[in-house]
C-alpha cells in the first residue's frame, strides 16, 4: 500500500536570512515612501505640538522656572515615546493580515522582517524627533548651548526610537 507520491511540506524559507532582508527592506521601503499623507501628518503633528509647547512655554533664567521646565520635559518625554507607538498601532491591523499570510507560506522569518521595518521606519521617526526639538529648544528658551541642544536631541531621539 500507499504507492502514491509524498508531497514534503516546505518549513522554512528557500531564501537566505540576508536575502530576505534585502526582500523585505526594499518592500518596507516601498510601503514608508508611499505613505507620504501620513508621513505628512505626523510631521504637521510634530510642527504643531512643537509650535503649542513653545506658545505655552517661554522660560527666563530664573529658579522659577525650574518646575515648568520639568513639567515641560516630562510632556516632550511622554510624546515622544506615544507618537511612534501611535503610528505603529495605526500601521499594525493593515499589515498583520499580509504578515500572517507571507508566514503561513514560509515566505521569510519574523527576524528580517523585524530588522526591514526597523531600518525603514527608524530614519523617519528620528526625522521627526529631530523636527520637533529643533523647533522646541529655542521656542521655549532652553539654555542657548550647541552642546546642550546636541544632548536634547540626542536624548529626544533616543528616546522616540523606544
């Protein structure tokens, strides 16, 4: 019995991890340039929170504005890490049904996914990172430093990528 011709489920990506990724980053790129009214929008988001902030906000040299400095700080902080968050859960139900059928048909590995979308999405969240503190610093009046500006950015757009 059984003389039938055995068919061998395909378990794994015929691709190598590296081509993968290259598959995948070209697409994710494709995906993020295409996106230009959203990319649009979460710019004016950035230009307009920067721009309320610096209206709402203008500080002396005083101690007294030690408190509205942090407050200020802790709002840029909590922005920066719900704006991307934001635009992921925006992006996530759109994707998640190509995702699943692409791995159901073992077309690549969840880690060069994650690694295109990452090397896609990052230069356009740091982009904008760096749009709203370049707008910011000098609106409200934070020290007038190159360095501490340069530490400001660097830890707002650290901060974005979390």
């Amino acid at each position: 019995g059984g003389g039938g011709v055995v068919v061998m489920e395909q378990s794994r990506p015929v691709a190598s991890v590296m081509e993968q990724f290259a598959l995948l980053l070209g697409r994710s790129w494709r995906q993020v340039s295409r996106n230009r009214v959203a990319n649009g929008i979460r710019l004016a988001q950035q230009v307009g929170v920067a721009t309320v902030y610096g209206a709402i906000y203008s500080f002396t040299d005083s101690q007294s504005s030690i408190q509205d400095r942090l407050g200020l700080l802790q709002m840029v902080a909590i922005g920066s890490f719900v704006q991307p968050l934001a635009a992921a859960i925006r992006t996530f139900p759109k994707e998640k049904s190509i995702v699943s059928s692409d791995r159901s048909k073992h077309l690549y590995n969840v880690f060069p996914y994650f690694l295109s979308k990452v090397a896609t999405e990052l230069p356009v969240t740091l982009a904008l990172s760096c749009v709203f503190s370049g707008i910011l610093y000098p609106s409200v009046r934070l020290q007038p430093d190159w360095t501490k500006f340069k530490n400001f950015l660097s830890v707002s757009a650290l901060h974005s990528m979390a």
